[in-house]
C-alpha cells in the first residue's frame, strides 16, 4: 500500500484533515500505510450522503440488495487468503485466524444476502369489520456502525450486512488501529453499483468521528462493539435523540471445569479460551473455575500447554500465538501482572514481555492461580492472554462464582454429567453457554450477544437480526365494498 488511502464517502474517495500510520504488531519497523482522519466536517458530509442514499436504498429491490450482498460476500470469501494476510499483519492473530476471520466475514454478507428475500410480516383480520391489517418491517436510514480492532472485519461485517440487506444506509467508522482492512473492504463495495453514499467508511478518531455519530440527530441508529466504557459514552451521546442502539461490549467469560470432566478437552478448551488470540476476544475464557479435586491436575497440565505455545510472528509457519495490537494493549498486560501479584495471586507461567526476531508487541501466555472471585483481575476485562484459576469445592459453588460477575457474554463447562450441563445452561446468566466446547467460537446463523454489562439492545446475527436493523408498521385498511 503505497499512497495514502483515503474515507469512500458519498461515492468518492476523499483525503482527511490528516493521516494516520497502521503499524504491524508482529514488527514495529513495518508501517502498513497511512490512512485518512475524517474531520467533522466530513462526518457531516457523510451523514448527508447517507440520508439521501437511504431513500433509494430503502425502496431498491429486493434482488439488487441479495446481489450486491452475494457479490460481496462470494468476493470476501475468494479472497480470504490474501485479505486474511494483511488482516493477520495489522492485528496480530495468526494468519490461519486471520483467513478465518475473512472467510466468515464474507460469510455474513451471503447470509444476509439471503435474508433480504426473507424479510415477511403480518396479515391479519381486525378487530373490527371489515378493516385489514397489514405488519410490516421498513428500513430505519441511517445507521453508524462503530467497532472493534480485535476482530477488525467480521464485527463491522456483522453490522453492516443486515443494516444493508434490510434497506439502510451505513456509516462505518473502523478502529484505528485497523484500518488497512477496513479500507479493502471499502474498495471492494466502491466496485459495486449501489446509490452513493448508501456505504460510506470513515476512518478517523472515536473521539472524533464515533462522538460525532452518536451524538447526531440524523443519524437513526447506532451499532457498536467494543469495551463497556465507550459504549456507555456513546449510550450516553445518543439517548437525548432517543437513537436506536445496539451495544456489544466487554465480558469476564468464566470456564468451569468439574470433576467428571474430560480432562484432555478441559485442557484443550481452556488453552484456545484463554490464550488464542492473545486473549483478545470478546468470548475469551478469563476466569478458569476449577473444581479443587482436579485443580492441581489441570494446572499442571495447562501450565505445560501454555509454556509450549508457540509465540512469535503473525505470519510465521507455525506461530500460534502472535502479539497484542499496541503498545498500550502490551503495557495493560504488563500492568494486570504487576496488579495480579500485588493481589496475592501466583503466578505459574508467562507474565512477560518476549523478544522475538522481529520487534513487536509479544507477551507470553500466563497463568495465575491461588486467585479469588473479588480480586480486580477476575472483575475486570484484562483483554490479554492472562487467566485465572480460581478454585471451587462443588458444582454449586462453581456455579455461583460463574454467575458472580458484573458480565455476561459467553460462559462454558465441561463436564460429562448431563444434569449437570444442563442446569448450567439453564442457569447461567450469559448470552451463550457452551458444553464441553471453547467459551470462544460461534456460529454466523444464529444470535449472539450477552447480558448484564456485555450488551444492550437487540441481539446480532441470524434471523434476529432483523429486529434492531427494521422498523415496523402497523397499517389498517379499510378497502370498502367492491361496486
Ligand atoms: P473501544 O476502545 O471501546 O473502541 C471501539 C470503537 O469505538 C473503536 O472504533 C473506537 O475508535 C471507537 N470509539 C472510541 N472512543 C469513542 C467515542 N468517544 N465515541 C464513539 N466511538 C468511540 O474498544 P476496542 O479496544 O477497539 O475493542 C476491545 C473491546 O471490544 C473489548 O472490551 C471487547 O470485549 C469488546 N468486544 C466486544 C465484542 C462483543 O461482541 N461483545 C466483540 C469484540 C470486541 P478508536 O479506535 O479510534 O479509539
């Protein structure tokens, strides 16, 4: 990428206020490209593109969207290989997570393709004689969709493809510590034929550009994933419009591991939980909740597990786990370390900072035990391949500390006792629970999203979908008696 990539915004492609580099985690040296900062008053430009696209956008045929949907979903997927590279090269993850990332992306767009056809309603009798009624679902206009760098494309995808696939608009801002992938996503819809401005991209601060969305009156609903702190600000910036919001923010996700547990998988699944992607999932398995007649076991088995990953490059043969995005992610962990030790904590692996042949942001995977539900490293989202085990004397007591916790995106057990699994699934308070599975790893086909601090709103993905991105419209009718 050797010019400066600029925002798509109302169908053309226009220079920020300023540029802002994207640095390779995995190889500091290794600068990506430099990337527009919307001003705000590209932001306002950008609002009204998109209020204008959403009139036309919003009554375009049913099959133009599930076309332009497919296009770019088929185009995604095809070229998972070489967007996952580059995706993989400005975030971190292993390039095998970053073609993943990319192939489910594309993913959402052929489901949501589909799910543009699918859209129905009601039709019903009155009440009264001779009156219809006729329950339908409308486009709501504009939406800003607001997310993430961890999971770069496929949070943003996840948005942005039911907000079109149901008639809207979208504004999409990146994080910025993402934008490479964002932009390619931006070119591949500049090919298609679509009204201008019915997809813009704005990459630019979230002080900037994420305030200046939320706190639009023009703007008729906003998306966003990322930490519980922002969210608020934006629920905060929106609530005087009364804006529709959906929120997708940080989680705590226990992983309970009892007795009659298989204890090969139990290590397995806490391994991938807590440690890939650096532990920098939404869904990542933070608090290890061990029962104590299999503690030590685990443990040892975990800590040999963790010493053996393999840390280094995102794009090198054979790395399995690659750096934190930043230097401000890497510092967190270093800081979780200290603060874990301070709380009494032990530490049995990991816990610093790794030299590799290249500089970058690598932290070894760690592992803490002797931990407590209320100490501020099982409270708090450290967002970094840190996990605590934390020790229970019964299912019950493993249950509780589970649920004790002010989150509730995902939460996991593994056991072989079906009573077990399944008063746990019926009892834990997150949006999804898994059974002798990773907390992380969900499907595009169905819904996801959390309780307590971790969501607000409607749920994402699947048929749900439909709910936040619509709205609906009761009308009577009163045709008369034919002459
Ligand atoms: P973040 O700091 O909250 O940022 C998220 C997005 O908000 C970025 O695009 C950011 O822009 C923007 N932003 C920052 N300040 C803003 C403001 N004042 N108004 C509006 N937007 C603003 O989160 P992150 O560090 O990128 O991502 C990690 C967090 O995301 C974790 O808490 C993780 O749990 C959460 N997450 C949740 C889910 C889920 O589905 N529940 C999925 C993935 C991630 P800048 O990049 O320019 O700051």
């Amino acid at each position: 990428m050797a010019s400066d990539k600029h925002n798509y915004i109302g169908g053309r492609w226009v220079a920020g206020g300023s540029t802002r580099p994207s640095v390779n985690p995995s190889d500091i040296s290794d600068i990506i490209g430099h990337f527009a900062e919307a001003t705000p008053a590209q932001v306002g430009e950008a609002i009204v593109a998109a209020r204008s696209a959403a009139t036309a956008w919003g009554v375009s045929q049913l099959e133009a969207r599930y076309k332009t949907l497919m296009a770019i979903g088929d185009e995604i997927c095809a070229r998972s290989q070489e967007l996952g590279e580059l995706l993989s090269r400005e975030e971190g993850k292993p390039r095998a997570e970053g073609v993943g990332e990319v192939f489910r992306s594309g993913q959402f767009f052929q489901y949501f393709a589909a799910e543009a056809l699918r859209i129905s309603g009601d039709a019903v009798d009155s009440t009264r004689p001779g009156i219809e009624v006729d329950v339908r679902r409308e486009p709501i206009g504009v939406v800003a969709v607001i997310s993430p760098w961890n999971f770069p494309l496929s949070t943003a995808c996840w948005k942005i493809a039911p907000a079109l696939a149901f008639g809207n608009a979208v504004i999409w801002k990146p994080a910025s510590a993402t934008p490479a992938i964002a932009w390619q996503l931006a070119e591949t819809f500049s090919r298609q034929t679509l009204p201008p401005g019915t997809f813009n991209l704005l990459m630019g601060s979230g002080g900037v550009v994420g305030n200046a969305l939320a706190a639009s009156p023009d703007i008729d609903a906003v998306t966003f994933t990322g930490s519980y702190e922002i969210g608020q600000q934006v629920a905060t910036r929106a609530a005087p419009n009364f804006t529709r919001i959906q929120l997708e923010l940080g989680s705590k996700n226990p992983l309970v591991v009892m007795d009659d547990g298989d204890m090969e998988l139990a290590v397995a699944h806490a391994l991938n939980g807590a440690y890939f992607g650096s532990g920098q999932k939404c869904t990542a398995s933070s608090r290890l909740i061990v029962h104590r007649k299999v503690h030590d076991e685990f443990v040892t088995k975990l800590k040999a597990k963790a010493e053996a990953l393999v840390v280094g490059h995102a794009l090198d043969e054979g790395t399995q786990i690659g750096p934190v995005v930043d230097e401000k992610q890497l510092a967190q962990a270093l800081d979780y370390v200290k603060l874990a030790e301070k709380e009494g904590c032990e530490r049995v692996c990991g816990g610093e900072r790794l030299k590799r042949r290249t500089e970058g942001y690598y932290f070894a995977p760690t592992l803490f035990i002797g931990t407590k539900n209320d100490m501020r490293v099982n409270r708090e989202e450290m967002f970094c391949p840190i996990a605590c085990v934390i020790e229970a004397g019964s299912y019950e007591e493993a249950l509780q500390l589970a649920n004790d916790t002010p989150y509730g995106l995902t939460s996991g057990i593994i056991t072989k006792s079906l009573a077990r699994a399944n008063h746990f699934r019926r009892h834990m308070k997150t949006g999804c629970v898994m059974v002798n599975l990773p907390t992380a790893g969900t499907d595009y086909h169905v819904p996801f999203g959390g309780r307590k601090k971790s969501s607000y709103g409607p749920r994402e993905q699947g048929r749900v979908a439909v709910e936040f991105f619509t709205a609906m419209k009761t009308s009577y009718i009163n045709a008369g008696a034919p002459e």
